[in-house]
C-alpha cells in the first residue's frame, strides 16, 4: 500500500505513519480473529511488520534506511503540538499506535534524536498540546527502551518546571529589594547538556533588555555559586508597543527584531551601515531581520518597495548607505501582530536533516566503542567473528550496527590500546587493562 501512494503524500509525516498503522491493523485483525493470536502467526506478522516498516518504497527513495524513524519522530510533533485537531479523547489512541510502528523500528537512535529536537522546540515555544501526553509517551519509550534512553527527555522536563518555580523567586526577590522591572519578564533556565540547542555568536542588547537580564544574572550566580548562563536569543522574544500610531499596536517580535527596532527610541533615522555597526548582529542574521521588517512596513527606506522586496542583500535595492526610518504610517488589521521570523538554527527546516544524521554517526561509533569496551573486559580475549556478533547482538535493540563502522571502531581501539592483535593469531583481540 505504501508503495501505491503518490510520492510527496508518502513523504509527509501523517500519510506515512498512518498508512502503516493501517496495514498493521488490518493484518493484525485477520490473526486474531482467524488464528486467536496464535504465537507462529504473531511471530510471522511481527517479521513482516519489520521488514516492510524499516524498507519499502519510500525508505529506498530517500536512499535512508532510518527514513521511517524520522518520520515517525515527526508524526508525533504533529500529534502532540498545539492545533492538532485531534480530539482530546483520541489522542491516547494515537499514543498507542506509535508505540507500535516504535517498537518494529531498527534505527530507534535516530528517533531518539529527532524526536528530542522537536520536543526541545514544542517546549520552548510553548506549542506542546498538553503535558500530560507529552509525558505518557516519553514514560512509554522508557518502559520500552530502558530509563538512559528517555533520560535526556525528561530533564527537559524538569527544567521547564524549575524554571517556572525560579521565576517566581525572581520576582519576589525583586519586590523585597524594591526593584522596578521596566517590562513583563520571563525566562527559561535550560541544562547545557540536555538540549540540543547552540550559543550562538554575541551582539549588543538595547539597554532596556541589557539591565534586566543582568539583574538576574546576579540573582542567579548567588542562589547558584560557580554555574555560568548563556543567553539563547535566537530563541527568545517579546512585545512592543507602538507610541506613535493610531490606535496603539502590539508587535510580536524576535529579540533580533527589537534591538533593531529599539534603535528608533534614540535615532529618528539610520543607514543600514550604522545599523549594523551598533547591533554587532551578524550580517548575514541582520540583513534577514531588516527585510523581514521593511516587508511588514513596520520601517521604510526611500527607494525601496516593500511589495517586491528581495531577500538576496544583492537584489534587494539596499545598500549599506541606505537610510531607515519608522513607517508613521503604519497600519495593520490586527491590534496584536506577529512580526516573528524565526533566523538561524531557530528556524524551522524540515527538509534539511543533515546535521542530525551527522550527529547519529558519531553518537554511534562511541556507543560501539563502548560496547566493544565491555565485552573485551568481561571476555579478556575473543575472536573478531564473535566479537562483531556481540556487538551486533548488544545494540540491536538501538539500531543495527553496521560492520564496516564496527570494524573502523576496533581500529580506533587498537590505536588507542585499549585492545591488541594476538601475536599468533592476527583474528583474535586482547583486552588491554
């Protein structure tokens, strides 16, 4: 069935997963009913069920092996993100389906990361539907895949709701000490080394940002001696409101787009040079927020036609001696309007999932290693053949080591010396204490 479907529909998330929870149940439903689920025909559908999740046509098109793992990640960000409309009552159901196209995957690491970045995403831009469901499938990847596996994911977690218990020690700290906040501030406190998000290069925050955020920096370093905070802006954002406009609107806004548009409280026009020299902001980042503003006509620049407005610097008609000012005459439809345009790594990419399948090689070749490691201690010496099968056999239920990655990790062993070639018997290994 899979196979017969229209190529681009097969690719998207919901046609693929739910294809294949479709197929399942209706062969599932011939061996119960026609067979009482006896153990050789429950063992022939799961053999089956294996073959055609983790190779079909679209797998082979995508010339991944890990295809169905990746999509699979991506059906449960539709299934748990805000704006599903999905019945609440319905999706438990849903819940239980994943489980069971999960539980035939080979490649359940690449899930793994997939589907930590997506749920790193719902958590930060508060679009996870509910908790309670996010909660319910990370304690049943648990309960199949062991606690290390899901680990990661329910420190996300935990931090979220520290988070919101600090925030409010900030504020009471603020009205013992008297202090003033300028404007409605909340923050997330994330664990380095739970999420999969990058610092990323520095500029130069408005004043009005710049006094709060060390304000709780030092609130922060006194409760928590010797701890150092990064600011991930790329993913943070905030409200303005219009002074000078008729009626007053609200701008939903990246912290990218409100340094550049703070600028405005001090200067009544810039060039785009200036611009870029007293945000310190990237050039490439920079160019991306100015479009993306002078297309919203939030701000104008003599010359420029906000209507056809290319993103491409080159072909966009700006110049570095271009001058920006306010658009007084602003106007929108709605009082509340959403200028946010994600840049960098905060952007959404669907397509493009390099960098994960990257970071899946090199995570595997040190769980490999480690695994090599282990059985070499407990054996002292084995063969290459049995070694290979064991470490096969160890990590099945992760994903399907390869055997030329095993062997380039044996290698990588041997040069560190953690094992030795037998000097009689160049096939067998020695562990090295």
């Amino acid at each position: 069935m899979i196979n017969c479907k229209n190529a681009t529909k097969a690719k998207d998330p919901k046609t693929y997963i739910e294809t294949i929870i479709e197929v399942y149940m209706r062969f599932f439903k011939i061996v119960k009913e026609a067979f009482d689920c006896e153990p050789g025909y429950i063992t022939a559908l799961d053999t089956a069920c294996s073959k055609f999740i983790n190779d079909n046509a679209v797998v082979r098109d995508a010339q991944k092996s890990t295809k169905s793992s990746e999509l699979l990640a991506r059906y449960c960000d539709l299934i748990l993100r805000k704006g599903n409309k999905i019945e609440q009552n319905d999706i438990d159901e849903k819940i239980n389906q994943i489980m069971i196209v999960f539980n035939y995957l080979q490649d359940k690491d690449v899930f793994q990361k997939f589907y930590g970045r997506l749920l790193a995403k719902r958590l930060v831009e508060q679009l996870s539907a509910s908790d309670d469901y996010e909660e319910s499938l990370i304690s049943k990847l648990k309960a199949t895949c062991g606690f290390e596996y899901a680990s990661k994911l329910q420190r996300m977690f935990q931090d979220i709701r520290l988070s919101t218990s600090l925030l409010k020690e900030y504020e009471a700290d603020c009205k013992d000490h008297h202090s003033i906040k300028i404007f409605d501030f909340s923050v997330m406190v994330l664990t380095s080394n739970s999420w999969p998000f990058t610092v990323p290069s520095t500029f130069n925050l408005p004043i009005e940002l710049k006094s709060t955020l060390n304000d709780f920096e030092v609130f922060y370093l006194k409760k928590f001696n010797g701890r150092q905070l990064k600011c991930l802006l790329q993913y943070s954002k905030g409200e303005l409101q219009t002074l000078y406009t008729k009626p007053k609107y609200i701008l939903q806004v990246s912290t990218y787009q409100m340094t550049v548009l703070l600028l405005f409280n001090e200067f009544k026009n810039m060039t785009f040079q200036k611009m870029l020299d007293t945000t310190q902001i990237d050039p490439e980042s920079f160019t991306q927020i100015l479009v993306s503003l002078l297309k919203s006509k939030v701000l104008t620049s003599a010359g420029i036609n906000a209507d056809t407005l290319n993103e491409n610097l080159n072909e966009s008609g700006i110049t570095m001696n271009s001058i920006i000012e306010v658009n007084q005459n602003f106007h929108s439809n709605k009082i509340k309007t959403n200028l946010i345009k994600p840049i960098g790594s905060a952007a959404p990419n669907p397509i493009d999932s390099k960098p994960i399948y990257a970071s899946v090689i090199e995570d595997r070749k040190i769980v490999i290693q480690a695994a090599v490691v282990r059985i070499m201690k407990a054996r002292q010496q084995l063969k290459h053949t049995l070694l290979v099968q064991e470490v096969i056999q160890q990590l099945n239920s992760r994903f399907k080591p390869e055997i030329p990655m095993i062997k380039q990790c044996i290698d990588l062993l041997l040069e560190k010396e953690y094992l030795e070639r037998d000097s009689n018997e160049r096939d067998v290994f020695r562990y090295l204490a």
